[in-house]
C-alpha cells in the first residue's frame, strides 16, 4: 500500500510542477521584449583567457550537431567570474550547453531519446495509458522550449550547468545527472534527498550572486537578462534578450521574426508521438 501511495504522490507532484512550468511559460509568451542586439561570445575562449579552469560537454547535442558553448558577451564575463569562485572553492565549473539556433532547438525537440522520456513520462502521469496529443503537447513546450520566445537557450542568455571536485573529479551531486527528466527535476523537488538539495542551493547561491536566474523546474538551467529573469525578479520592464538568430561568421544577431510559432506543430508531435510507440514496441530505444 505504502508503495501505491508514494507512486500516487509522485504523480501528482510531477503534474503539479508541469502545470506551474506550463504556467510560467504563458508569463513568458506575454513578457515584453526589447532586443538589445549585443553580439555573442566563446565561453571556452574567455576562460582560457582568464586562466580559469573550466569542462565542456564533448557530447552531441541532437544528432550530429555540435554544442554551441556561445553566449550574450556580457554574460560570458558573469560565468567565467562564477568560474573563477568555483576554483578558489574547489570546485570547476562544466558548461552542458549554451546557445541553441531554431534548428537545434527544433531537433532536440524530436531527438527519440528526449521525446521517448517525455511520453514514457507523460504516459505514467496518465496511469499507464497514452494521453491526448495535447498532453504531451503541452508537456513538451515546458521540457523542451517548443516554443522560440520561452527558451533561453535561444537568445543566448542561458547555460546549463553541471560541477565537480577539482581534487578528484566528482560530480557535486545533485540528485541526479544533467538531464534528468522525473519528478526528481525541479530545484527543490521534495523527493530528492536534503544532502543534494543543499549541493544544487549552494552552486545556485553562486550562480545567482551575478544575477545569473534558475529555472524553478530544471536544476541545471540558468539564465539572465532575459523574460524569465525579469518575471522571477518582478521586473516589469521589457527585457534586453529575446529569440535570435546568430551568425557565427559576423557575430550579428537578428529578432527572430515569429517567436511565437511552435518549432514542432501538433501535427509533427503526433507523428512523433507515432514514431516513439513504434520504437518503445521494437524496443530499439531505452
């Protein structure tokens, strides 16, 4: 019985937090926008210049794609400040992912690892049963920023993060590695043990001493300077960073013209939804 009731209050709370990201997500879509246009900069680049000891992803972000370890110039001199503190603390800063061009943002949507735990997940919120596409729908906007003008990642302002011990190696746990996707993932998630909630409040504690916002729902993500910033501050002024597109080779950074439009229309999640029943069946995916 206790096992029931524990599984029962699990479920809730995920979908209670999925709901309070959902509406975070309408704060977002509403939240006034004035792009500043500053231009970006290499997190790699700035910290081997300052002589701070940093890590990098090495893995793919969606398919062949590389990682873009680029953000807003501003805040790349924030991070490898925060870089240089986690040093003197004993600790080195690991930069999961950076900024995310549409098209990156779009496939990760898609990726049959992503997409396959989104609808495991949402499956099991449902009682074992396939949801309405419009669940799974509304879950993927919150986990995956299917939407341009509510993920940070593409207008440059946001990093996740992962640390370790520089003595040893050691992840600082968390819980639970980058990416988890449970009831485990939000900051203060209830059923994750005090010891690590105390490591994710203590890296956050660093992060946000430079103004750089978690995300309530994700303990690997922060941001600044952006709409997310600004609500979870009670800023109402429009903020400086909104969707963009970059180019690399001039470092000019464009609005994107439609930041409202699904990346994934309802009818490509479906097909989607389709594709990841199919390979859950042939059990080509884990």
């Amino acid at each position: 019985m206790s096992n029931s009731i524990d599984e029962t209050s699990r479920r809730a709370y995920w979908a209670e937090q999925m709901e309070a990201g959902y509406a975070m997500v309408e704060k977002l879509i509403a939240f006034p926008v004035k792009e500043c246009g500053e231009c970006f900069a290499s997190i790699p680049a700035a910290a081997a210049a300052a002589n701070v000891e940093m890590h990098f992803s090495t893995s793919k972000i969606a398919g062949d794609l590389e990682r873009v370890f680029f953000m807003r110039e501003s805040l790349v001199r924030d991070v490898v400040t925060i870089g240089r503190e986690m040093n003197r603390r004993g600790w080195i800063l690991k930069i999961e992912d950076g900024f995310r061009s549409l098209e990156m943002q779009s496939q990760l949507v898609r990726k049959p690892q992503v997409f396959d735990a989104i609808l495991k997940k949402c499956i099991w919120e449902n009682s074992g049963e396939i949801p309405p596409v419009e669940l799974i729908f509304r879950r993927a906007i919150v986990l995956t920023a299917n939407i341009p003008k509510i993920g940070t990642h593409m207008s440059g302002s946001a990093i996740d993060i992962s640390v370790f011990h520089r003595d040893d190696g050691r992840e600082v746990w968390r819980g639970n590695r980058y990416l988890e996707m449970s009831e485990r993932t939000p900051m203060r998630s209830k059923f994750v043990e005090p010891e690590f909630i105390a490591n994710r409040l203590a890296i956050t504690a660093m992060m946000e001493a430079h103004g750089l916002m978690h995300f309530p729902f994700e303990f690997w993500h922060f941001n600044k300077g952006d709409a997310g910033d600004h609500i979870l501050n009670g800023i109402s002024l429009p903020c400086r960073f909104g969707p963009v597109n970059w180019n690399p080779r001039t470092n000019e950074v464009t609005p994107v013209p439609d930041p409202l439009s699904p990346l994934n229309p309802m009818e490509v999640v479906e097909k989607e939804i389709a594709a990841a029943l199919h390979r859950a069946r042939e059990g080509s995916v884990t």
